[in-house]
C-alpha cells in the first residue's frame, strides 16, 4: 500500500488551535484537519444537538408529501410501504412502519424479491398495492428511476410518494411527490442523507405538522443509525448528527431484533458502539436475509417487539449469513484461481464467468477479489437463461463509465463509479471481456497502481496515552467523510512477534521506541510478517489507537494497517515501500 500524509496544519494554526482548544499536539492536528479551530465549532462538532437539525420542509416536495399522507391517514386509506431488499431500504420500512402504525391501522409493507424482482420498484409490487386498495404507496431507498412501475401505479389509481437518495436523471417519475435531496431543483442543505434518512425527514415532517410527540420520531433512531453505517454515506453532518444519537440509543434501548443480532454477533450489550460494528457485525445478517431467501425476513425481525420472538428470527438470519460465508468463501477462491489465470494472460481487468455461482453473493465477491488483486472486477452468474452480475472498481476508475462503453454488447446496467449491476447475454461475455479489458487498459494508465492510506499524522509512541485516545474518542461516530485517525510511527519490537487466529493468520505485536513503555498491537490478516521482523528492527507501522477492554480492563492497542521496513520519504507527502 502506498501512505499519503494528509495536509498538515501550518505552525500558526496549529498553535492556535491548541490554545483554543486546550489541546496537546496530536488532538490539535486532527481537530484542525476537520476544521474544528474553536470552542464553538468544537462543541457543535463533538456534542451536537438533535435541534440542530435542518427544517425538513426545505426539502422539494415535503408539503405536499406530508398533505397527501395526511389525507390517507384522516380517510383510513390503506398505505403501502415499498422498501427496498437492503439494509437502507429494510431499515427504512420498518421505521415508517413503526412509525405510522401509532396512529394508522390500515398499513401494508412490501420488499421486492432479489432475485425474481430485482433492485426497484416492480409491477408486482404495484400489483399488490392494488390487490390490497391502496391509494397510497411510499417509497423507500428507491422509486427515483421506475417510471414505468411508477406511472403504472398512477393509471391504476395510486399515489407514489418517492422518498429516495440515488442520483435522479433530468427527468423525474409521475410520483405525487419526490423526497430526494439529490435533485437539481432541491436546496436542501444537505445532499448525503441515506435513504431511511430521507425517510425520517418525512416522519420529521409529519410530526411537526401534526404534533406528534418527538419522541415517537426517536424511538426508531437506531434503524437510521444502521442504514447511515450500511449503506456507506459520509458521516457528516446531518448523518452525524443522527448516528451520534443513534448509537447512543443502541447502547441504552435497541430495538429487540437489532439487540438480538448484536448479541448473537458476540457483542457485549453495555458497548459504547462504532459503525464498524453495525457495518460488520450487523449489515451482513441483515443483508442475508434478502440474499439468500427473502428481505421480508430482516423486516419481520426489525419490526418484532417481543425478545422470544427477536431471538428466533435473529438466529435463523444468522444462520442464513453463516451459509452465505460459506458460499461467499467457496466462490471467492473459485474466482481468485480464474484471475490467476487471466493475470498470466496478461488481464489487466477480470471479467469472470461460471453459471452455478450464487446470484445472491456475486457483489461481495467482486468485493473480495478486488481487495486481493486491486483490479476492477465483474462477476456474472446465469440467471434466467441470461448472464447477470456485480462490477466492484478501485480508486480513480470509473466503473460506469467502463460499462457504459460496453452498452452495445448489454441487455441493461446502471450503477456509479465504484459499484454496477449489469446484464447480457450469454454469448456476448467474450465479447464483453475483451471490449471490458480495452476500456480498462485505457483507464488504468491514469489510476494509482496500489491501495493508498491516507495518514492523518506521524507520532511518536510517546505521544499517545489514555487522555489523548479519549479526547481522539471525541470526534467519534467515525466512517466515510470523517475517518478514525490512522497515525504512523517508527517502532521497534519488543519481544518476537506471534501469529494468533484459527488460521494463525493475525500478528500480535508489542512494540516500542527507545523507552520502557510497551504497547500491545494486533495487525489482522498480516500473520505473515512474523517470519519478516525481528526484535531490535526498526519499522514502521500505519494504525489506528484503539481502546481495548479485557475481562474489565482498559488499555491501549495499536490496531496495524500496514507496515514498511523503509522510512517513509516525507518531501513528497508520500511514504513508499
């Protein structure tokens, strides 16, 4: 991996900054960094306020969204709630749901199937919204490109309020109204809420209309929380906000199904949560569920408020992502060896085919391979006698763009730079490989050959200690847009290292500087450096500082994301291997 050094504070502002602030080095450069340079901004920043946040009827289309529910409520219209199969649109259902059944009986949910369905608003869904009398139905984390399903809904009577986040074309849907901060006649303040954040603006609003006590608004803060972590947006502002209570709730009050996956995930109930957690420990179940056999299931857990019956569907969900790592492992190994093999011929992109792999998996392998090889990557399947698939991409490859040179050789496809479905037939994937590959080759040359990590700051051991880590706790819930400070520093071992883990595949450390003071580190899935270091060798090592609780006791760890045995070469803010 390649390290760059972030822009470093001047001597000036860093002097400030630690005055105002009361601050030590360390802290001062991470709180300047986020342009946190006074007392008012560091408080607005690491103690805000649910106040803070924007009047949701700034939103394009809120009045008439909030009318139009309403009159459904006022009238006993029944009302569909259409959510997507992941972890945003699973969240956001049970959340309107939660929500709106406190006050209206005649209430109706519905998630697409993956697989049969697939991503969107489907006619079938339409259907049962019609099967069922509703003349109400809401989106949720979709709806903002199915204008045939949509314009559908109107002929057969029904209004579609569209609470969605994905970039929307000029052109927008027949939709009674359109909740999406993304559109360009939009001034809401902020652009990056996730889709069940789009959602809560409407419950927001719908409650300040009608008075609804606040606390009904909250008690579902968790689910929010949840989609904000999975769904990967910037945890910043509003998402901020509504994370930092969000895992304030998970710690004093979830909600049963969410404790329950918590649990069987091995968390401890009285956790000061992170969004790594909610990311790895709960996205995956929940996503499972849809991957697997059906979203209904993670909406039937999140909806459940009895812990019996919390537990029972919690486990089985686990189960399903227990056979989904097994399936995912298999698939993976079985796609590393075919890029093996295209690597010896020369691929610089891989566009891998088998017909038996799992629909429901493909996008994590994707993910996977790209981890291993840092390459863009298409996994396809056969699904329905066509080949269908996920593309992951790396950082400075437009994957989209990639795809869109191939539209001639597909049946559809949609997606952004990072991420893409695609679909074609079966007899054109050589085809699409080697057009795939020539589109490649031409991007590549301008992309970064390696992962990069971006340092926040380079720091002696000495510098790190118990008010320090507490103080970088601050500027927690940490994820995209405000990452957990990654720090570098040269160490040196204090005693030989050692491999830990079922496959002895993680290196635990402990290392030091030219003083007596020791600190534990854990690099995962590094195990291999234990036969390249030696105690007395100097090194250097990229990590995060990191609290860790054991039996009740508190101490540091250096939590390693990479490690060089050159010193870093600093007048390019860059280091190098």
């Amino acid at each position: 991996m390649q390290w760059i050094l972030k822009p470093q504070p001047s001597a000036r502002q860093l002097q400030a900054v630690m005055q105002q602030l009361q601050l030590k080095r360390l802290p001062a450069i991470l709180f300047a960094q986020r342009g946190i340079e006074t007392p008012t901004q560091a408080r607005a920043f690491c103690r805000p306020k649910l106040s803070d946040l924007h009047d949701p009827f700034l939103m394009r289309d809120m009045y008439v969204a909030v009318e139009r529910l309403h009159w459904a409520i006022r009238h006993q219209e029944p009302i569909l709630l259409y959510g997507d199969y992941d972890v945003d649109g699973t969240t956001a259902t049970a959340m309107m749901y939660r929500f709106l059944k406190l006050f209206h009986k005649a209430l109706h949910y519905y998630t697409p199937d993956r697989h049969a369905e697939g991503y969107g608003v489907s006619l079938q869904g339409v259907d049962y919204a019609s099967k069922h009398s509703c003349k109400l139905m809401i989106t949720l984390d979709c709806g903002i490109k199915d204008f045939k399903a949509i314009e559908y809904a109107r002929k057969k009577g029904i209004d579609v309020i569209v609470c969605d986040h994905h970039l929307p074309d000029e052109r927008l849907p027949t939709a009674k109204a359109i909740l999406n901060p993304k559109r360009s006649d939009c001034h809401y303040p902020y652009k990056e809420l996730s889709g069940c954040g789009v959602a809560f603006k409407l419950m927001q609003a719908y409650a300040q209309a009608y008075g609804i006590d606040e606390q009904h608004l909250y008690a579902s803060l968790d689910l929010v929380t949840l989609s904000i972590a999975c769904d990967i947006v910037p945890i910043r502002g509003e998402n901020r906000m509504l994370a930092y209570f969000g895992l304030k709730k998970l710690k004093r009050n979830p909600l049963p199904g969410i404790k329950e996956l918590l649990q069987i995930a091995g968390f401890a109930t009285d956790r000061d949560y992170t969004i790594s957690d909610l990311v790895f420990g709960v996205g995956p179940r929940i996503n499972a569920a849809g991957r697997l056999e059906h979203a209904r299931l993670a909406i039937e857990l999140l909806l459940s408020n009895e812990p019996t019956d919390a537990y029972d569907k919690a486990l089985y969900i686990h189960r399903l992502n227990q056979e989904r790592k097994q399936l995912d492992e298999k698939v993976t190994e079985e796609a590393l060896h075919m890029i093996e093999k295209l690597r010896m011929q020369g691929y610089e992109s891989h566009v891998l085919f088998h017909k038996h792999w799992h629909k429901g998996i493909i996008g994590i392998v994707a993910s996977r391979c790209v981890e291993r090889v840092y390459r863009p990557t298409v996994i396809l399947t056969e699904s329905n006698g066509k080949a269908t698939g996920s593309a992951r991409s790396i950082e400075g490859f437009d994957l989209y763009r990639a795809i869109d040179a191939c539209s001639d050789l597909l049946d559809s496809y949609g997606g952004h730079a990072h991420a893409a479905g695609l679909t074609l037939s079966l007899d054109k994937i050589a085809a699409f490989r080697e057009r795939f590959e020539q589109v490649a080759r031409e991007q590549l040359k301008q992309v970064q050959a390696e992962p990069t990590l971006e340092v926040d700051a380079f720091v002696s051991l000495s510098d790190l200690d118990q008010t320090t880590e507490r103080i970088m706790s601050e500027l927690a819930p940490f994820g995209p847009g405000n990452e957990q400070p990654l720090l570098v520093s040269r160490v040196q071992l204090a005693e030989a290292p050692r491999t830990v883990g079922q496959k002895d595949n993680h290196l635990k450390l402990r290392v030091k500087e030219n003083s007596p003071v020791v600190f534990d580190a854990i690099a995962f899935r590094m195990g291999e450096w234990a036969n390249k270091l030696s105690v007395g060798q100097s090194f250097y090592i990229c990590y995060h500082l990191e609290q860790n609780e054991y039996r009740g006791n508190k101490s540091l760890q250096l939590r390693i994301k990479d490690i060089k045995t050159e010193a870093p070469t600093w007048e390019k803010d860059t280091f190098s291997s």
